[in-house]
C-alpha cells in the first residue's frame, strides 16, 4: 500500500487547527490555536472576530504543523479540510486556503463534515471495534451515531434545538458565571458531590433524538420561581450565592448525563449487535458524564473508548484522519468545494 501524507484543516468555528497524518505512521502533528480568551467576554462565540482570527492564524498555524511533523508541502499527498458545519466565515477561510493550495501545489483535495471528524475522532489513538454506537457532544452539536465501518455511519438522533454543550454555556451564563460553562459547571457539580437537587425534568425528544432547550427553560422558570433571576432585566439575582449555583450545576449535570444514558439503553435494545461505545466531541471532556457511560456500559460488557481532550475539542487531527481513508476509498473533492 503507498504511503500517504495527509494534511488537515480545521476553522469551522473558533479554533484554527492543522495536523498532519501519516497513513501508515498514524498521527505526526497537531497544532490549534484556541480563541477562548477571545470570546470570553462576550459569553460566547462572536462570528466575525472568528472569522478575523482564522485569518491571522491559518498560515503560521499549517507551518508549525508541518515544522512539527518534520515535512515540507512538497511532502503532503492529500489536503483535507471541514467544509460543514460551522460559522460561514470560518469555514470559508479554512476551505479558500486550502483550495489555493491544492491549486497551487497540484495536490488532491477532500472536504470533511466537521461531525464526521468527531464520530472517528477515538481512531486516532485506538481501534473501536464495529460495529460500535458514538455520542458526539459539544458547543454546537448533539448526535448518536451508528458506525459500521470506516466511512460507514448512520444518525440515529441528533438534537432537534439546543446542543448539550450549548445548555452548559447558556445556563453557565444565566447563573452570571463564566465560559465556556461545562468546565465551570462540572467544577461547582463537584464541590456538592454530584447530587440531583431539583430533579429537572429528563423529557427529551422523541426516539434517539435529543432535546436541551426545554431543560435550560425549566432551569430559568425555576429560577424565577424561586426569586433568583430577574426576567425583565434578564439578570440573576443571587450572584454571590455558591451554594445555589452549585446545586443548579450539578442537578444540570445529573439531568443531562442521564438523558445520554437514556438514549444508549434505547439505542442498544433497538441495535444488540454493537460491540462497543465511543463518546466525542467537547462535552466528552466531562468525567462526571464520562463516568456515567462507563457504569452503563460495565453492565452489558461493552468497552468505551474516549479520545484525550485534546482530540475532544475541535482539531485539526480527526480532519486529517477521516481524509486519509477518503483518499484511500477514492472520495477526492474538486476546486469548486465550497461550504455547505
């Protein structure tokens, strides 16, 4: 089998990431530049200082990927790169560089679904067996994956409003604490052990889909109810209040991990065959939730595989990954790629 170099491109939100994967090798680079500090103030993501971002980062980003994996472009075969989903800004400036790179070096292009980096994002450090269930949860995306082989995968649910990620963040803003909030919300969880105090409502969507918006309304009336949060003036009441920010958190977190073990157990009757699971994207940083999949799966003796963080996040190593065994299957883009 030839040796191929695969170049990956990852600017669909606010990260700008580049990786280099080998496809005998594995994995020789991987470099991203985080825009948190960025964004911090404002609470969330802003587009266009994303967008700005991407663009002051992209190129030195790539060249510290190649100086780290000891190769040159004349060195790349392959140039993958997210196209979908993300902020259109970003995303452009990820697939116009990387067009005008494959134009100029006459290299082969494949654009990546972002969710589909995520799904195989356990591969670049282990080999889940097929066929196995995936979770991807972040900021921006909540799905359960069926994944029957390399490039082969079917949605099983996703989530019909809010992401999971995105109900940390909101209610981390709600309760006037900082972002991104599943760090900040996890910490304060643990500080009162993890304990269910206002049993939030578990009612999700309908199937294997997932719902968060009608949580993170039931956490804000429930606010009100209480004299908490000011509706009008859209402010919470109570800023110096630990101990109730710390029992919203943590009956927030209770409530979330149990709709994902929810969603596996209805899963895992519908699809006995599976053999494994794996758990992705931002929110599988979190242990609380982490740990709660792996008393599930203990039950019925099924591994679960979990990326480093490093590869939880957005980055450029997944991109490269999932490219590289496009090139090998034949499935190469042209130079009208565009976002979608």
């Amino acid at each position: 089998m030839k040796q191929r170099i695969t170049l990956g491109i990852e600017t669909s939100c606010d990260e700008t990431a580049a990786a280099i994967y080998h496809s005998q090798k594995g994995l020789l680079s991987s470099v991203l530049f985080s825009q948190i500090a960025l964004h911090k103030e404002f609470g969330g993501v802003v587009p266009e200082i994303a967008s700005r971002a991407q663009l002051e980062k992209i190129n030195p980003i790539i060249e510290e990927a190649l100086t780290a994996a000891s190769c040159t472009l004349k060195d790349i075969d392959v140039i993958a790169v997210t196209c979908k989903p993300g902020l259109p800004g970003s995303l452009l400036v990820g697939v116009c560089f990387a067009k005008s790179m494959a134009y100029v070096l006459q290299k082969p292009i494949i654009g990546i679904d972002h969710l589909e980096g995520h799904a195989f994002s356990s591969f670049i450090e282990y080999t889940p067996p097929f066929p196995h269930l995936c979770i991807t949860a972040s900021g921006g995306h909540t799905a359960l994956y069926l994944i029957e082989d390399y490039g082969r995968y079917s949605t099983l649910g996703h989530t019909v409003d809010d992401a999971a990620g995105e109900a940390f963040d909101k209610i981390s803003k709600l309760l006037g604490l900082g972002y991104p909030g599943g760090p900040i919300i996890e910490q304060l969880a643990g500080q009162v052990n993890f304990q269910d105090f206002f049993e939030y409502p578990r009612a999700s969507a309908a199937g294997l889909n997932f719902s968060f918006s009608g949580l993170k309304t039931a956490v804000l009336y429930d606010l009100v109810k209480r004299g908490y949060y000011d509706l009008e003036k859209k402010q919470f009441l109570k800023p110096g209040d630990l101990q109730l920010q710390q029992q919203v958190a943590s009956s927030l977190l209770v409530c979330i991990a149990d709709i994902f073990v929810e969603k596996l157990a209805k899963a895992y009757k519908q699809y006995p065959e599976i053999k494994a699971v794996t758990f992705v994207g931002g929110v599988a940083c979190n242990r609380y939730i982490r740990g709660r999949i792996v008393e599930w799966c203990t039950q019925y003796n099924l591994q679960l595989f979990v990326p480093s963080a490093r590869f939880c996040t957005d980055n450029a190593a997944m991109i490269a990954l999932v490219g590289n065994y496009k090139a090998e299957q034949g499935k190469f883009s042209t130079l009208e790629l565009d976002i979608l």
